[in-house]
C-alpha cells in the first residue's frame, strides 16, 4: 500500500453515496486488514479448519455481501498489489452471481482507467460481473478533500450512474439466486 494514497478520500466519498441510498456498506481496507502476501488461499485448504481465523472471518463477510464496488487507483498501469492480493485470498464463489462496480482514479489525467480495465477483467473471471458505468477520477486530489467530500458538482451526479446499475443488478441477482439458487457446475472453488 503506497504511502500519501488518495484511496481513502474516494472510499469515503462512495460509502457516503452508497450510505444515502441505504445500502450497507462494508469498506475492507487492504492496508487495515494487513493480509501477508498471498501463499494459500482460502480454497487450497484441505481442512477448512485450518484457514486462518482473519480470512474466515473475511470470506464470511464477503460471502454474505450482494454486491462489490471496488475502489482502485493505478499502479504502473496496473491494478495495485495489495488489491489484487486481497482478491486473490478468497475463492471464486463468495464473488460468483453478484455484480461489481468499479471506481478508478489516480492524480493524473487518465484516472486510474487502465487498471479498471484489468479489474474488470478480472471481476469477469470471479464471475463477479461489472456493471458498465465506470466512476473515473483524473485529477482524484482537485475533485475530493481527504474527508471524502465533494470538491466540484459533478461527483454526485456521477457516482449515481454507477450505483444505480449496481443497485439494479444486485436486487435482480440477489433475487435469482433466492430464488433458483447458483448453478453447482460452473467449478468456482469455494
């Protein structure tokens, strides 16, 4: 996790717009939990008993959500290390039939596009399938104060694109899986 990151202030912002419509919003912050560097993940354990306390308690969590948003700057055109190794910890299932959105930024002009289009990829491959709306933020430090609060008009309008096809997604997900449960054929590893 790099020093002097912008990622809070976006987190913030979003948890207050998802907030606002009611969602419940759990925010896991890869520098907080502090995972080491991935040697086994949840699913190669062969005895689930001896999965770490922290990454059960976290696959629970996950497990229980319907729906992602991931929050991701750019690092060397990349989606960051301690994301993707966050990711990485946890089995496909607890991401597979729930939708994501994705919020990019970075201090540049590009805003984080080129990792959101890995983790896009990526989501894809979970079975986590992205909504189309993207929240870019070039320039992330002229549109946010390090509070989370709106530096310009356009932040609000905007991030509502994104959480209104998340919202819809995750109702008629969550709605199809109550109802006809998730294919046990697919192979995503638990």
């Amino acid at each position: 996790v790099r020093e002097g990151r912008l990622s809070l202030r976006v987190s913030k912002f979003m948890k207050k717009q998802l907030e606002k419509r009611n969602f419940d919003v759990l925010l896991l912050d890869p520098e907080e939990l502090d995972l080491p560097l991935l040697k086994q993940p949840t699913f190669f354990y062969s005895d689930p008993s001896h999965i770490p306390d922290e990454l059960t308690r976290i696959n629970s969590l996950l497990d229980k959500c319907d729906s992602f948003l991931f929050v991701t700057g750019e690092y060397n055109h990349c989606i960051p290390p301690a994301l993707t190794n966050f990711i990485d910890h946890f089995g496909a299932a607890v991401w597979a039939y729930k939708p994501s959105g994705i919020v990019c930024y970075s201090p540049g002009i590009y805003g984080g596009m080129r990792a959101a289009m890995q983790l896009r990829h990526l989501a894809g491959d979970l079975g986590c399938l992205a909504v189309s709306n993207i929240f870019g933020l070039p320039k992330v430090h002229e549109s946010l104060d390090p509070d989370g609060k709106a530096l310009d008009d356009h932040m609000e309008p905007n991030s509502n694109k994104l959480i209104d096809q998340l919202e819809w997604h995750a109702r008629a997900m969550r709605e199809h899986r109550n109802k006809h449960g998730v294919p046990s054929s697919f192979g995503f590893a638990s």
